[in-house]
C-alpha cells in the first residue's frame, strides 16, 4: 500500500504485527514472494522483500529497479506481498530468512527488530550514504545500539494543514505559539467556522496529535522514552499533555470519533473547516483529488514550552533494511546505495507528489510547492519521531492508546483517571 500509514488497514494491521512480536514463529511460512532468500551465502539474483502491493506503487518500484538493473548490472527478483500481510507475518518472515533486502519503517518497530538481531547491521554502509541524509534521519535509522541498521527512501511530515487563500480571505495569521493557536481557533469560531477538522473512525489518525502536543509540551526525549516504557504514563509529564490537548477540544469538528479521516481533510478542502493536524501524504491526496494540491499549505505544531520550542517533528520514514546474512552482500550493499539517491527516490516518487525523497540531495526542481516546503521542513528538523504506532509497541498502540485517546475525546474531564488506567495496562507491554 504506498499510503503508507494512510489507509485503515494500515492500523488493523497493528493486531498481527503485535502477535509476531513473541518471537515465535508460524511454521510453514517463509519469506514473501516466489523466490525468498535463504539468508545465507548463495549466488545468483538478490532479492527484494517489498510491501510495496497495489499496482501505481508497485509499477513505480519495478521502475526503481529495472534502473538500478540497467545501470549496476546486477540482477533483483522483487517478491511482493500483501501490505498487511507483510507486516502481520514480518517475525515469521524474518526468521525464515528475509529477502536480501527488505521493505520496512523507522521507529520502535526498527529498533524491536534490530535487537533481536533480525535485522543486518549496515553501519559500515552509513559511513558512505550520510552525505544523503540529515542527521535525525540517521538516529532515526540507529538502533538501541548505537549502529544503523535501516536506510531512509521517503518521508511526509505530520504538521497543521490548512488554505492559504483562506486564511488571506478572513486575515489569520499562522500562530507560533500554542496560546496563539487557541487565539486563532478562537476567531474562526466567532466567524462562524469549525477551526480545526477532526476524524478519528479509524482509531489512528488523533495520535499523531498526541505526539506533537506532546513532544511540545515535553520534549523529545521524553517522548521517545514514553513510547519505549521508560516514562510513567500518569505522570505529570502526561497529565500536562492531556491538560494542554483538553483546550484545543472545543474547537474540533463535532464527532470527530464517527468521522473518517478522509471526510475531515475534505472539509478543510471544501472551507468548512480551517486546520487539520494530518500527514502530507494523507490531506494531500484527497487535495489531490479536490485539484486544491496548489491551495494547501501547513505549519508547524507551535510552541508550547520555550525550553523545548519547535525543533521536533513527526514525519514517519519509510525504507530499506538488509537480511542479517544476505546471500550477496556487496550486491545487497549496492542496491541499498542505490536506493539511498535522489535519484531513485525521486524516480519512485512521481507516483506521489504529497511525499517527499528521503535524500537532502534531490532536485527541489522536480517538486510541486508543497513537497518543496516539506523538505526544508524536514531538513531542518533537530529530531524526527515517526508516528506513535510506529515508536511504540504496536500492540500497545492498538489496544490501549487508541482506546485511550477516544476516551479522552469523550470525556476529557477525567484525565487522572486515564492516565492511571494508561499506565496500568502499560505494564503487560513493558518491562522495567
């Protein structure tokens, strides 16, 4: 699925990835595809684990690499698997021997794997592509232990989206601070406007909202170190990131949880709403489909706390990982500097024009006005957290913060009480 993130299965998917995470593995199922590595040292073709199944993204990386082919000489069977399917059965599918090289995602869900030594090392590599890329790209390819062992392809950063035209048309002005975002919300309220869109059917899409109250409120390290089950989740820290969400509630879409996502970043395209906090790849597309893509503009999430300003943000990325022992190491090396150029990137991106390469080096040239933005956005990022299911545990994600964050949008008057609910149930995912 190339809307990474974007769709619902996405989020569905979270259930069976959780179950893989017990380290046992299903019999019978090996890696995806006709052809799956053995993981040992063999010869012949390299192969491509790719997730990467519905016809526009899988036709733009057959491109990819028919070019990488061409170019390197080096032959690469792609096996494609079913975007759920892939990440439902990921543990079995490592263990059985991953393909040469594989498709995965930033985050805790790096990390889990690296530390189970499931995923091939490929810090020397690094030493040769960090000309590509930022450094709170490269901690977001680090694991636990210090080494690299993921290599970035594309991104889409998570901030506030809204019209520019309109907000011309009434005279807002971006705010920069949080006080000044419920000034704004506070005006487009008055004008008789819903001030910022809300559609949470699908459980996932107001935990990004969770992470950029928090992380403002907080700070980085804390927030990474909350999803890892470092922090108590009825803290104060997290008390004081629901206190501050609890402001912005009367200024959300009435029913927001009987919403979906898609029908909220259609208001804002329609007008009826002003402000979403959402994901480039997913307001874009359905601007995309309004052909507003011209009249979308965002900022980022403001300031809440001076000693943290704004020098996080959300952009989840999506990559290359390597098969612990790869059958043709120096081909599997080559494939991934191959992927880690603007080049490629790019190549792959014409499919979707609301993401942006992973590479500081692609051709601002080739992208429309917002991919141009989102890229000095990214650039410029001091730290890049990636999308609270994808830094967390996932069965963590699925089974208690979405329930969690819904029970706050119904009632946002018992925060101690959610709080200490969150931190009890924390306990069955995370050992002190």
């Amino acid at each position: 699925m190339n809307r990474i993130d974007a769709m619902i299965g996405r989020r569905t998917a979270m259930k069976g990835l959780f179950a893989t995470m017990g380290l046992a593995a299903v019999p019978g199922l090996a890696a995806c595809g006709d052809s799956g590595s053995s993981g040992g040292g063999g010869t012949g073709p390299i192969t491509l684990g790719s997730n990467y199944s519905d016809a526009v993204p899988k036709g733009a990386l057959d491109e990819v690499i028919k070019a990488f082919t061409q170019a390197q000489g080096v032959q690469v069977n792609i096996n494609t698997k079913d975007h759920e399917a892939f990440q439902q059965q990921i543990n079995s599918y490592l263990q059985a021997g991953a393909d040469d090289v594989w498709s995965w995602f930033a985050g805790f869900r790096l990390r889990f794997f690296a530390s189970k030594q499931l995923v091939g090392d490929v810090s020397e590599l690094w030493k040769s592509l960090e000309g590509n890329y930022t450094q709170a790209q490269k901690e977001a390819s680090t694991g636990d232990d210090g080494k690299q062992y993921f290599v970035p392809f594309y991104s889409y950063p998570w901030a506030v989206f809204y019209r520019p035209s309109i907000f011309q048309q009434k005279g807002y002005t971006v705010p920069k601070t949080f006080d000044e975002l419920i000034t704004l919300s506070t005006k487009m309220k008055a004008d008789g406007l819903v001030p910022i869109a809300a559609g949470q059917r699908n459980g996932w899409p107001l935990l990004g909202t969770f992470d950029q109250i928090n992380f403002r409120t907080n700070g980085y390290q804390f927030h990474v170190d909350l999803m890892a089950g470092k922090e108590d989740w009825a803290g104060p820290k997290v008390r004081a990131t629901f206190d501050n969400w609890k402001r912005l509630l009367e200024f959300y879409q009435p029913n927001s949880l009987g919403r979906d996502w898609q029908d909220a970043a259609q208001s804002v395209a329609k007008g009826e709403a002003c402000m979403m906090v959402a994901g480039s790849q997913q307001i874009g597309q359905q601007f995309k489909t309004a052909n507003l893509l011209d009249d979308l503009d965002f900022f980022t999430f403001p300031q809440i706390d001076p000693a943290h300003g704004t020098d996080t943000i959300e952009a989840p990325i999506d990559g290359w990982c390597q098969a612990v022992k790869p059958r043709d190491k120096a081909n599997a090396d080559k494939l991934l500097t191959y992927l880690s150029t603007a080049q490629a990137q790019q190549a792959y991106l014409k499919s979707d024009p609301t993401s942006i390469a992973a590479s500081n080096k692609a051709d601002a040239n080739a992208y429309n006005k917002l991919q141009q933005k989102c890229v000095q956005f990214v650039n410029e990022a001091k730290h890049i957290t990636q999308f609270l299911d994808r830094d967390t545990d996932p069965g963590f994600a699925s089974e208690v913060a979405i329930n969690s964050v819904n029970d706050f949008i119904k009632n946002p008057n018992d925060i101690d009480g959610l709080v200490r609910r969150i931190a009890d149930q924390a306990k069955q995912y995370f050992q002190k």
